[in-house]
C-alpha cells in the first residue's frame, strides 16, 4: 500500500480498466509530465501525487510501451507532447498484431497506422484484417476520408501526398505529429 492511500480504497490495475479510466489517468499523466518538464522537481517518486515523469512513464511501464534509447537510428527528439501523443496512440493501437508505433515516421509509413488509429474507434467502418502494408496509398486514403467522414477530422493531407513523400525519403515527422494531433483533439472523449 502507498502513502496516503486508505485501507478500504480499492486499488484498479492499469489492464482491468475501461478505456475512459485509462484515458484520465493518461491526460492526468499527460499534463503532470508537461508540468514537470516546465518545472523539475526534485521528487521522481513513482507513487508522487504530483503525477510526474515518473508516474507517466511508470503508465507506459504498465502497459508495455517502451521509448526509443539514445543511440539508436533516430535522431529526431520528441516534446513531451509529442512524447504523451505517441504513447496514446500506443495505447489504442497495443491490440493490433501488425501495428508497432515507436515514432512519427517509419510506423506511419504504411498506413497501417493511421487505419488501425480510426479503426479503435469506428471498428464498424472497415475490415482492417483486408489492408495490406504494399497498398499504402489506399491505406492512408482509407484512414483519412473515414475520420473525416465519421469523425470531422480534417484531411489536410492526402494519400498521394504521403505515398510521395514516402518514395522521396522525406516522411515529415511534423505532418504525421499534425494529423495525428488532430484525431487525439476529435476523439479523446471517445
């Protein structure tokens, strides 16, 4: 038991909750470690009521998200924004075999990504067992007209825009982040 937890209250495992806990306890997460990020502390306890850097990545422990480490190809740092929005695509994407999200770049590159991201929340609009990672310009134009269509979320981009910049080597990080942050704004009630 914690300090200042109480005998009688319950304590929940991160896996035995619904996603509308889990999705509080992640934003409250979210927005201790952007708080700690602005202003350290000195306290990194995991179990800190602050709900710091600690406890966010005690969250992501919890549910098997692991972060790139230093040295490693990637040479892109992310914001602690950007970090907290990785981390909840993650967690709606953790039940998809063939979905491993780990950046803003390569994991997106097929359009699995994106189709699995809307597929959590409008498992109804398409089989998602059909995609293929060699039809990625169908994949991204799946995932864009269906969160427009179902969900408001603006299309900025196209599928032949990504195709493009896949087969030019240039996959913008910041164009992923962009859309991505768009369907967390549309749906992070859902």
């Amino acid at each position: 038991m914690t300090r200042g937890q109480s005998e009688t209250e319950p304590s929940m495992k991160l896996r035995e909750m619904d996603e509308k806990n889990m999705h509080n306890l992640f934003l409250k997460n979210m927005a201790g470690l952007i708080e700690e990020t602005k202003n350290p502390t000195q306290c990194l306890n995991p179990n800190s009521m602050k709900g710091g850097m600690a406890t966010h990545a005690g969250l992501a422990l919890e549910l098997g998200i692991s972060r790139p480490q230093a040295g490693t190809k990637s040479k892109i740092c992310m914001s602690p924004q950007m970090e907290a929005i990785l981390i909840w695509c993650q967690c709606r994407t953790r039940e998809y075999e063939n979905v491993k999200i780990t950046n803003f770049t390569s994991s997106w590159s097929d359009g699995l990504a994106f189709c699995a991201l809307i597929h959590h929340f409008f498992p109804q609009a398409f089989d998602l067992a059909k995609l293929s990672p060699e039809n990625r310009k169908q994949n991204f134009e799946l995932a864009f007209h269906t969160g427009e269509r179902l969900a408001g979320i603006p299309d900025f981009i196209s599928g032949d825009d990504m195709d493009d910049m896949i087969k030019d080597g240039r996959l913008d990080s910041k164009v992923v982040f962009a859309y991505v942050q768009e369907v967390y704004r549309a749906l992070k009630e859902m």
